[in-house]
C-alpha cells in the first residue's frame, strides 16, 4: 500500500459491532483515506483479562463484518508476535510494512480523553496522525492535552459527526446476548449467525 492514506483500527473486537464500521467508513471518507486497516488483538493492555474469545473467532467474525467493503482488511501484525501489544509498536511495525504510506490511527473520542494514561502515547503520535471520531455530545478538541503531551493537537483530525448521538460497545452487546435480548443491527447479519451457530457469548 506504498504511498496510500491507511487507517489502522485496533481493538478486540469481540465481538465486532456496528459501531467499529461505522468508526472506520466516516473516518476513511472525511479524510479522504485508502484503505482501513483492522488490527485484532490477542491480548489488551488496558483491557486485561476482559477478552471473552479466542482469537480465531474473534478473527472469523471480523472476516465477516468486513467482507463486503473493498476498502477493509484485517492485520494480524498483533496477533502474530508477542505481547504485550501497545498501539505504539503496532504503529511502528506498520510503518516499517508502509514506508510510503501516511498513517491514521483511528479511535473514538473517549481514546482521545484516556490518551495520557496510554504506555508510550508521544511515540504513538509521532509516527501517526490519530483519526478521532467525536459523537454530537461529547467534549473533546485536538489542544486538550497540550501541557501533557506537547505537539499532540498538530497530529490529531477530528472527525465530526453531529448525527451520532449514540456509541455502540461490544460489552453492551454481550450484555444483551447474555440477557437473551436482540442484537439485531447492532451487529452485522452474518456475525449475528456465526455467534448463533457457536453458541458463543452464553
């Protein structure tokens, strides 16, 4: 992807839900990138021991939340090496992969807000632009960590979308299966039916 604009979305995505999708398509249009990159964890460093899949379901969910966009794909640059996975290394060994690429780390506004607890955020920054996908009511601007991490304003695009008023999570989702509650539309069809056809979240 020599000398694309390529967003990276990282999570652990389990399960996948409508609003990872909806984070990457109005990121990747409002800055007019390429291609999104998908990046599985196998473990979280701020989300330990709250992982409730294995990664190959995690991956084969994913495989089929994404399958019918042409500018999604999957990385494994996380899963295929060893822990702990900070956003920073992940970053970096992208970069290594696209010399000529202009990287965006994409994240919701929440990210934006935690960005100062992050192990080794500066060094994130410094190697990416960050993508932060802001919802109608939230409190966020690109200058809000200026004293504790200088430069950061000059590397962050906010990504505006006044109609989001509600942000979708996969705990929620869990919750709900877990409830035996619909989550139809909160999550794409064919992984609604691949979480049916596992048995999984029970």
């Amino acid at each position: 992807m020599s000398g694309k604009r390529i967003g990276i979305l990282g999570g652990s995505f389990d399960p996948p839900q409508m609003g990872h999708l909806i984070l990457a398509e109005y990121s990747r249009e409002s800055l007019n990138m390429d291609h999104i990159l998908f990046v599985p964890v196998a473990d979280h460093p701020i989300k330990k021991g709250e992982i409730r899949l294995p990664v190959k379901h995690r991956l084969a969910m994913l495989a089929l939340a994404i399958e019918d966009n042409p500018h999604f794909s999957v990385s494994r640059v996380d899963i295929d090496r060893n822990g702990p996975h900070y956003s920073a290394d992940t970053v970096k060994i992208l970069r290594a992969q696209n010399p000529q690429a202009e990287l965006f780390f994409v994240m919701g506004g929440d990210n934006l807000r935690s960005l100062p607890t992050w192990e080794r955020a500066q060094e994130l920054y410094a190697c990416c632009r960050l993508a932060v996908m802001k919802r109608a009511d939230e409190d966020i601007a690109a200058d809000m960590h200026g004293e504790m991490l200088p430069g950061l304003a000059k590397q962050v695009d906010i990504v505006d979308v006044p109609m989001l008023s509600v942000w979708l999570s996969s705990t929620f989702v869990v919750s709900r299966l877990r409830a035996g509650l619909s989550v139809r539309y909160l999550v794409p069809e064919k992984v609604l039916d691949y979480i049916a056809a596992n048995n999984l979240y029970r």
